[in-house]
C-alpha cells in the first residue's frame, strides 16, 4: 500500500520505513511497504511488508512483557486518538502509539552467527568489529557465545561499528553496561525461542531509550529488517543461507550488479512476491 500522509498530526521523522508523527502525549509509528537495501530507499513496495513489521514487534514487546520495559502503548490507535480515524484502513495492523523517550544515539547489535560483514572482517583479520575471533570458522559458523558489537546511528550513509570503550563515551559507562547486559538477554533468550520456531536468528539490532528514567527497548524489535532470519531445517555452516529476511533483496540486487549507488532500480514483481512471502512467514512462524 502506498505511503499515505497524515494530515492531523506534525510528521517528525520519515525514515527508510517508517513514518513518526506527534501525538501531544504520545508519538504515532507507522510501518510502511517500503524496502531499503544498501542505505538506499528502492522505488517498489513489498505489500504488507509494514503490517509485518508492527505485528512481529508488538508479538517480542508483549513475550518480553514486563522483564524488558519498552514503549509499546497500544496497536489500536484510532481508539486512542479518534482524530486518526479517517485513516483507519490504512493504520491498522501497520501502526502503533508509543510512549516518547530520549533515545541512545547508539545501535545496539548482537551477533549469534558469522555473517555478512562480520565474516568478512573474520576472513581478513581474525576478529568481529575489532574482537579476536576463534580460528577455523566457517562462513555462518555460530560463534562460541553471543557477542555486542555496538555501532553509532548515522541519519545517512553508513553506520560505524565502535567498540564497547568507544560507546561508553558516548552514552556513559553505566548505561552501555546495561545497554549490553539488555541486548545480550533480549537476544539469547528471543534465539531461543525461535529456534523451537524453526527460526535461526543469527544477528539483530536493538534501539533504546529512557523515559521517566528508566532505559526502555524502543523503535522495531527482532524483525526481518533489523535481524537475520534463516530456516534452522535448511541450516549447514561454511556458505551463504536462505533466509526469511530481506538478505533475498540484497541477493538480487547484486546479482543484476547494481553499484549500490542512488538511484536504487526497481524490484521485478517475482522478486517483490517472494520477499512478501518470506516476510510473512517469518511473522507466521514466530507469532503462532
């Protein structure tokens, strides 16, 4: 479905995905069909794609529940704010209302596999954003533990991987401890159900924030765009994997050799279904 403009409430931020608009007390996000890949925005939609996005997340706040304090307020939006209801079909399953909070200006990863740029870096050097790795790993090889490796959140371009020292200074000892501690527990424990899913979750994202003073998981959590997701029935270490996350788009597109350069080509439609197919699978398989 196409972007549609909320004309009641300020827009504050239109990202890559998502739309974020001031609802007084609250903010509004809004998971579009929109896709990136290689930090550019591509000009086709993935139908539902959004809907993916706003379900898997609120299924991981409502399994953390109260063990990981996040900003999820409620889905059904329109109730809350009435003023949304001429945008009712458009909203719902795609948006939720979320609590405001002053956000890390960190990304927080976790790496459980030896993938993308990580095993790229392992090849060269031996070490995973600058840690000294075990010898005779494999391309997609789990690694002995979960390792953090934070990185700063660039508004454009690229996002730069900094150690835990680096991160420290940015945020403060104290909340990169947590920061870390929280991101290792989401993680391990979200693998581990997964798992029992059929899910290999091999790396993810998390963003988080504080409000009334207490750090909160904020933004999308354990989805297909911010994690890798591999069916673990097809898993077998030492080549790339089939995946249910958008790794199928970034295959594609380096296949026809596009220089990740804007402007970013079309999808064509076989591509488009079968991306929407992998998303939706994903949500069936962890959310049921």
């Amino acid at each position: 479905m196409e972007t549609v403009k909320i004309n009641e409430y300020p827009l504050l931020k239109s990202g890559k995905v998502r739309e974020v608009y001031d609802l007084g007390e609250h903010l509004l996000f809004v998971a579009t069909d929109r896709i990136s890949a290689f930090d550019s925005i591509l000009p086709t939609l993935i139908p539902d794609k959004g809907k993916v996005l706003a379900g898997l997340s609120a299924f991981w706040f409502s399994f953390f529940g109260d063990k990981v304090k996040n900003h999820f307020v409620s889905g059904d939006v329109c109730k809350m704010y009435p003023k949304l209801e001429p945008y009712k079909e458009y909203l719902d399953g795609r948006a939720m209302v979320v609590k405001k909070a002053q956000i890390f200006p960190v990304e927080c990863v976790v790496r459980g596999y030896l993938a993308g740029s990580a095993f790229a870096e392992y090849k060269k050097f031996g070490t995973v954003c600058g840690k000294k790795i075990q010898e005779g790993l494999q391309e997609c090889s789990e690694l002995p533990e979960p390792i953090f490796t934070p990185s700063t959140k660039a508004d454009a371009g690229h996002d730069e991987n900094i150690d835990f020292d680096r991160m420290a200074d940015i945020v403060g000892f104290e909340s990169a401890s947590q920061l870390r501690d929280l991101s290792l527990y989401i993680y391990s424990r979200a693998r581990a159900y997964a798992r029992e899913k059929g899910i290999i979750i091999a790396d993810t994202k998390f963003e988080f924030g504080v409000c009334d003073g207490q750090i909160i998981l904020c933004d999308e959590v354990l989805t297909p765009d911010s994690s890798r997701f591999w069916p673990a029935d097809q898993y077998c270490p030492g080549k790339a994997q089939p995946s249910f996350d958008k790794q199928y788009v970034r295959d594609y597109l380096n296949a026809i050799k596009w220089n990740h350069e804007p402007p970013a080509p079309a999808l064509p439609p076989e591509v488009v279904e079968e991306t929407r197919k992998k998303y939706q699978m994903a949500l069936d398989l962890l959310s049921k």
